[in-house]
C-alpha cells in the first residue's frame, strides 16, 4: 500500500510527481529508434498516441560508454558492437527530437551515459535527467547531473540499499534534494515472478523521496499493482512495433496498445485509492439514510401510551432512532407523543422518556 508519510513531490515541468498524485507514465524509447531520426519522431508520435506523460531517449556513445570486448549480458557477442549500430544520431538530430516532441506537448526526457550527454541535454532545457541503473555507482555522473539543477530519476536496480544511499547522498551534496528513486529489475525481460514489487516499499521506508517503477516485464500487470503501491513514476520500454530487431529492447518494450492500457489503469488506480481515514465518504450518503435500520413500531400507538421493546423492530431506512437504543427501551419510561401508525419510523420527537444523548442518533 502506498506509503503514507508527508513526502514532498518533485515537479517535472508543471507536474507534481509524488505522493497522492497519479503515477508519471514514461515511454522509454530507448535506442529504439534504430539510429534513425524518422524513427524516433514515430516513437514520440506513438507516445502521444498512447497518452504517456512523456518520452525518453538515451544518449551515449559506444566508445565512451564500454570497451570493445564488454560481453553483452542479454546476447552472444559484444555491448560496443550493438551500441556502435545505434549511436549514429547527431546533436542536431536530438534538438529534432526534442522540439518534435515538445511541440506535441509530450515531455522530452533522456538519460546521459557520459558528461558530454549530459552537456547536450543541458542546452536542450531538459526537466529532469534519468539515471540508469548501472550508473547509479558512477558517481562522478552523479554529481554532474546533480548540479545542473534539475530533478534526478534513479533506477535502483541491482543496488544494495547501502549503494542506494551513497548515490542519493552525492545527488544531495550537490545540493539538489529533487530525486525519484524508481525499484528495477535488471533482467530484459524480467519474469513477473521476480519483479520483486515489494522492494518500493522498502525505499519508501528507507528514503523521504518518491519511488516509482522502472518495469521491464512484458505486459501491464506489474506496472499497474506498482501503481496501487504508490508507485510515483511508471517507466516502461517502449516501441511503436515489438517485431523491429535492430536495437535488443524491441522484443521487450510496450506497444501503444500496451502502453495505452497501462496508463489508463494507473490513472483508474490513483483514482480508486481515496483516502487512508476510515468512515463514510460523500457517495455513501444514500446508504447511510437508506441501507442502515431505525427504530420502527410493530404496531400502533396511541399517544401518552407507553412504549417497551417488543412493541419495536428494527428495519430500514436508517432516518429515526439508532437500533442500539431497543436496549434501553425497558430501562426507562419511553412514552408516545403522538399516534404512530404500525410501522412508523421513530424519531427523538416522536417519544418522550428518551436516555441523554439519544437524539444525537437520530
């Protein structure tokens, strides 16, 4: 369930994200764009289509980011060859990118692998940065990002908690408290069985910053239970056709489809959560007049008449004396005030003899 301490949000743009405030739905694009400018447009076309808060990129490239012989871990051969494919994307092709998105309205985000990413991103005026999950021990990136003012989105996978707070302890000393911690799995894809959700709440307890979800199972049944946690922020992997081959996170990734369907989900949960006080709310007000019972006479009585208990039942609408006081009916001198018909409804006005407080019931 959703953490209940007094978190305050970070504002991505305009948007509070955080407690009490429906979960921020990232598209993560990725490098699923295929090193392609036409591609990446679709996929910000794709998220605006699937009502996504918004659409994030990565920007990295393959000499600076790993060495040529780095194994994959999701494939045989190696990181640099598959990042070498992709990273063929120029700084103008990202000023495209952001100001296509932007001028849909759909909020542009990346995540930096390296300082020069980060500097680009920096004159792109992006809202936030994304940190990804094998960085969260740079902390060299970390504090790069960190000082540039913007909230910070950090993927926690494969982090011990000890790890998580050394991160978020650089962020911090750089003096910029806006960060979202998002739980992650690092497994393309990871099997539902090990989503581990329950890991949100031990960073709910353990940070007094929102934590959210960076989800890669396939399908919505993950992200949405995360929402009913209190996930803050939903990123999913996204693309606009799981059948396209050339970068590894197609197979993996949302659809629109999916992606539609996971933001309307998370959207009914926020609304389904209410409160955490127990009592009645506005919509019950029907049912506390009509589904609870009152004091109802079982036959007719004339008034000045004394009143006992078996001259009383206990039946609906609940509009007259509270059934808790049948009682105390032959515990004093309750008395008629007028003729009641069999089957009337008793109020405080209707009888005479009532205990101290009994017409507070009524």
């Amino acid at each position: 369930m959703p953490d209940e301490r007094d978190i305050d949000p970070v504002h991505i743009g305009d948007r509070a994200v955080g407690p009490g405030e429906p979960a921020y739905v990232i598209a993560e694009a990725g490098a699923n764009h295929d090193g392609e400018l036409a591609k990446a447009k679709r996929l910000v076309d794709a998220a605006v289509e699937s009502g996504a808060d918004a659409v994030k990129f990565q920007n990295y490239t393959a000499e600076r980011l790993v060495t040529r012989d780095a194994p994959k871990y999701w494939d045989e051969g190696t990181q640099y060859e598959t990042f070498t494919e992709l990273d063929v994307l120029e700084r103008e092709d990202y000023e495209a990118m952001a100001a296509y998105a932007r001028h849909q309205d759909l909020m542009y985000l990346s995540t930096p692998f390296d300082g020069l990413a980060v500097d680009l991103l920096d004159d792109l005026d992006v809202p936030a940065y994304k940190i990804a999950s094998g960085d969260l021990t740079h902390h060299p990136l970390l504090r790069d990002v960190a000082s540039r003012g913007e909230p910070v989105i950090l993927s926690t996978g494969m982090a011990t908690l000890e790890e998580i707070r050394a991160a978020v302890g650089v962020i911090e000393d750089a003096g910029n408290d806006d960060i979202v911690l998002l739980h992650c799995i690092t497994r393309y894809p990871t099997d539902i069985g090990d989503a581990n959700l329950r890991m949100m709440s031990t960073l709910m307890r353990e940070f007094d910053h929102p934590v959210g979800l960076s989800d890669h199972t396939i399908g919505t049944t993950v992200p949405v239970a995360a929402a009913a946690m209190g996930a803050a922020v939903i990123e999913k992997h996204f693309t606009y056709d799981t059948s396209l081959e050339k970068s590894p996170d197609h197979r993996l990734s949302a659809d629109v489809e999916v992606m539609s369907e996971i933001v309307d989900r998370t959207r009914e949960v926020h609304a389904a959560m209410g409160r955490a006080e127990q009592g009645p709310t506005e919509v019950e007000a029907d049912g506390m007049r009509l589904a609870r019972r009152s004091l109802v006479t079982d036959r007719a009585i004339e008034a000045g008449e004394r009143i006992r208990r078996t001259d009383l039942a206990v039946k609906r609408p609940g509009t007259g004396l509270a059934p808790k006081l049948l009682f105390e009916v032959d515990e004093g001198e309750w008395r008629a005030t007028r003729d009641l018909d069999a089957d009337t409804v008793l109020t405080a006005t209707d009888v005479e003899g009532l205990p101290t407080g009994a017409a507070d019931d009524d």
